[in-house]
C-alpha cells in the first residue's frame, strides 16, 4: 500500500496565513475548511457532535473507512449522514472579503475562483534539492510494506507494531469487519479479504515483521510457510 502525499496547490494558504481579509474584522478561520485550508466549497456540517464544518469534496475520502474520526475533535462520525450548513452558505453569499494580492472587493464564495486567476498571487514553488548527489538509480513502483492506513480511522504512517498498539488502544470495542493491510501488501495479499476479528487478527497473525523472516523473491507459498514456521517457533 503505497503512501500518496498531496499534490501541491499554489492555492493553499499556509496555515496561519489567508489569502484573503474579511470585512466587519471576523476572522478568516471561519470561512476556511481545516482539511484543505482554503475558503469552503459546498459545506457540510459533520455529526461529531461538535458542527465542525468541511468541504463536502473533501470528505469523500472519509466514505470507506470504518470508523471515520473528525480531524479537529477526533470524535467517530458517519459521513453519510453530513448535512448542509446553511449559514456558512449564506455568509459567503454576503460577506464582503479583500483579495491578499489585488486587494480586490468580492463575496467570500467568489474568492477561491478568484485566486486561481488573480495574476497577483505568488505562485512560486520552494525549490530543494539532494543534500548529496547519488549515482543510484531511484526505485519505482515498489509497494509500501513499511507502514499502513488503520482500515477503521484513517490513521496514517502506522508501522506493524504501532498498527497492533493503535488498534487495541482505540479499535478493541469496534465491530465492522476491515480489510487486514499488512495481509493486503503482501504478494499473496487478497484486498478484498475481511477479517471477521481484526484486532484478534492483528494479535495472533502479526506479532512478528514480515520482512524478518520473508524473502520476496521466493515463491508466495514457500514464503508463506517459512514466515508461518518461523512466526511459530517464536512463541
């Protein structure tokens, strides 16, 4: 399972930082979601018992996961059931904002079409480069077998041990049945496979790192066999 970072958006403002002013000196924050960091588009309030508000568009990564966290609060919510927050809707229909750049005068729900046009933005993008040059040659393709995505929150960057430590300190008590994604990296992995216990899964089947005991280049049921064996003998 490879990890996707997100593309650059010479839009997105640094947070902190806004691309645009308010009038009647409210603040910027209110009107801008916390998962993309620029104005919203199409609101949605979430059930996390809070009103937290975000794009609807960026909730829809949120859809598969089994128990979806709100990134602010970190309470469970069910996407589905996210309703339209009609007063940010009226807000940026009326509220008057200045572009950061032009210092043009619009509605806030112009602002975001606004910005992607306005020849004023800095659109520059930092340039880094290697600390050292190397001559070897940079892998592609190679699957991620290092970290994973908790299949229940979303939890990111989770290597083995702290997949079972995250699942049986938060998950313990949950009940839908996930798809295992350290089984699902491996070659002979089924990404369509659910387990029907998966904390009780991650306890028996992965209280070991597959990369101690298997070699990728042998054949996926010898190398099944031997990461079994070798699993078994520890105990």
């Amino acid at each position: 399972m490879a990890v996707q970072l997100p593309s650059h958006n010479p839009n997105h403002q640094i947070q902190g930082e806004t691309n645009f002013t308010v009038s009647d000196n409210e603040s910027a924050d209110q009107f801008t979601c916390s998962i993309c960091l620029e104005i919203f588009l199409d609101p949605v309030k979430i059930t996390c018992g809070n009103d937290h508000v975000y794009c609807a568009g960026c909730l829809q990564s949120y859809q598969n996961l089994a128990e979806p966290q709100c990134p602010q609060c970190r309470n469970i919510f069910n996407p589905s059931l996210s309703r339209k927050a009609s007063d940010i809707h009226r807000k940026l229909k009326s509220k008057k904002a200045d572009c950061k750049w032009c210092q043009k005068k619009m509605t806030l729900n112009k602002i975001r079409e606004h910005l992607g046009v306005c020849d004023r933005v800095d659109r520059s993008i930092p340039q880094f480069k290697p600390v050292r040059e190397t001559s070897q040659p940079i892998p592609s393709n190679v699957p991620n077998r290092a970290t994973f995505k908790c299949p229940y929150c979303g939890q990111p960057n989770l290597d083995v041990p702290g997949m079972v430590k995250h699942c049986n300190d938060n998950h313990r008590q949950s009940a839908p049945q996930v798809v295992c994604p350290i089984c699902a990296s491996m070659p002979w992995g089924d990404a369509n496979h659910t387990s029907t216990n998966f904390i009780q899964h991650l306890n028996l089947r992965h209280r070991f790192e597959y990369d101690t005991y298997v070699d990728y280049n042998q054949d996926d049921d010898a190398m099944l066999q031997a990461a079994l064996q070798a699993s078994m003998a520890t105990q």
